[in-house]
C-alpha cells in the first residue's frame, strides 16, 4: 500500500483551499499556518526539482521533452513517498491517465486521492482572471482533449486534457479510496464537508481541531496572507492568487452563447454535478 494522498481538481478548483484545510488540520497550529510553507510539508507533483535529482550531463527539466518529464513521473512519485513520514498529500492537476503509455500516477505508492470538482462556468470566469486569457480563449483551453501547462524551470508540465475528460477520469470509478467533494458544498457547509474529509482520513471526531482548522483556512484569511506576504504558488500573469472565492460569479460574466458553447463541450458531466442552468 503507498502513502501518497492525491489532492487532484482540474486548475482554479479549490485544490489549495483543501490543501490549506488538511494543513491546518493536521498541524493545528494556534495562529494557523502560513500559505508559503504548504509546498514545503505537503507537495506538488510538478515542482521541477524533485525531477532535477534524476538528470546527469548538465540538463534541466526545461530541456526535456513531455514524454521525457512523463517517463520520470513514476520515480519522482517513489521518491516522494519513500522521503515521507506516512501519509503526504500531493497536489496535481494531470488526469487520471496515462500520456504516451506512461502512467501520471505512480499507483505503486498511491493510498487513495481526494478529488474536487468545480462548476465549468465559474472555472472559466476563474482561469481568465488568473491566466490573463479572454473568456473564449478560456472557453476554447477547457474544451481540448490534450492541452496541459507550459514547461517552465520551477514546475514541469502537467497533462490536464479537457474539463470533461479530466472529471470524468477522476471520478467514474467510485473506489473505497477516493472523496469526491464539490466546490460550492465546501463554501454552502465546510463543516459538514471537511468533517467528510476528516472521516475519510481515518481520523477520529475532534470537533475543536476541525473548527480551527475550517476558521484558518477561509477564503477570506488565505486571501488576508496572500495580500501581506504574497504567494509562492501564484502565477506570473495573476493579479492575485485568491480572486473571490463564490460561487455564481458567470451569471456576471459570461453570455449566452459563452454559457451554450460551455453546455455544449461539458454538458454530460455538468449533469452529472448538477451544474446545468436552472437543474
């Protein structure tokens, strides 16, 4: 059996808002933790230079093909789970596939996943703000059967596919090891929510350590942190990290059209998480 916990969702999803609640949890600091330590006890699948230790002859990871970084993945993923002390939560945005044969998920050392998925209207309204695309653009990215991230020197590229194929790949199979938790549940009743994740854990009712925890990582004081201090994880082109944190926001945003070619591209698994319009 491994010991690495997925945190997965498609980008702009609410992956490090979970994150943040397990850390708070787990560390249940007085003051809570620090956003900018995250990446330093839980990890990201993609940080390059867990794949850096595998390269001789003066190459770096921006030298390497996708289906070179690909190939790695099942290594780096041993790695991180031999170098942990029990379970380690691992952020990734690649879907539950493989790329070229390769698997993206080392199941080898892989103990279950939590999985978060996000309205596709907010998503694009979301991941416009934070990338800096027009909502088409967006609306086009999200739509792609193979898209993913640039290969950049901190993170390595991650293989996303489109919005559907990435829920659809995480979520299909209903397994005893894996949560399945919606965005807009967490911001309705994240007590009822995180207590889910608390149990799925393994981890006995501590109503005390789960308020804290819950109080620590809101929107509003992971947004607080980020104003103050910045945030490691932030992209180039964002203004911020945490934007607003709601739910509804398209019904501002988006038009007609935009919200029908959305429907049109993700409607089956919109259905299935009860995102269409007036359902």
């Amino acid at each position: 059996m491994g010991n690495i916990l997925w945190v997965a969702s498609y980008p702009k999803s609410g992956n490090t808002w979970v994150r943040a609640f397990l850390e708070n949890y787990i560390q249940n600091a007085e003051q809570g933790i620090d956003i900018n330590t995250m990446h330093k006890i839980s990890t990201a699948e993609s940080a390059a230079h867990r794949f850096q230790a595998h390269l001789q002859d003066g190459r770096k990871t921006t030298d390497l093909s996708l289906e070179e970084i690909c190939a790695l993945r099942p290594v780096v993923q041993a790695d991180i789970a031999m170098q942990a002390h029990g379970t380690t939560f691992v952020k990734t945005h690649n879907y539950l596939g493989t790329y070229k044969e390769y698997p993206l998920h080392n199941s080898s050392v892989t103990s279950g996943s939590i999985y978060i998925v996000r309205n596709p209207l907010d998503v694009t309204v979301s991941m416009a703000n934070y990338f800096g695309y027009s909502i088409d653009e967006t609306i086009s990215y999200m739509a792609e059967d193979m898209t993913g991230t640039p290969n950049e020197s901190d993170n390595v590229p991650q293989v996303i596919t489109s919005w559907s194929m990435h829920v659809a790949s995480w979520t299909q199979d209903p397994e005893e090891a894996k949560l399945i938790l919606r965005y807009e549940d967490i911001l309705d009743n994240p007590k009822k929510v995180f207590r889910k994740i608390e149990s799925f854990l393994g981890l006995k009712k501590d109503p005390n350590r789960l308020k804290n925890a819950i109080k620590h990582s809101s929107f509003a004081q992971l947004k607080a942190q980020e104003t103050k201090r910045g945030f490691v994880e932030k992209h180039e082109n964002a203004k911020s990290f945490f934007r607003q944190g709601s739910k509804n926001q398209w019904r501002q945003v988006l038009s007609d059209e935009q919200v029908a070619k959305i429907i049109e591209h993700h409607g089956e698994q919109m259905a299935r998480f009860k995102y269409l319009p007036g359902k």
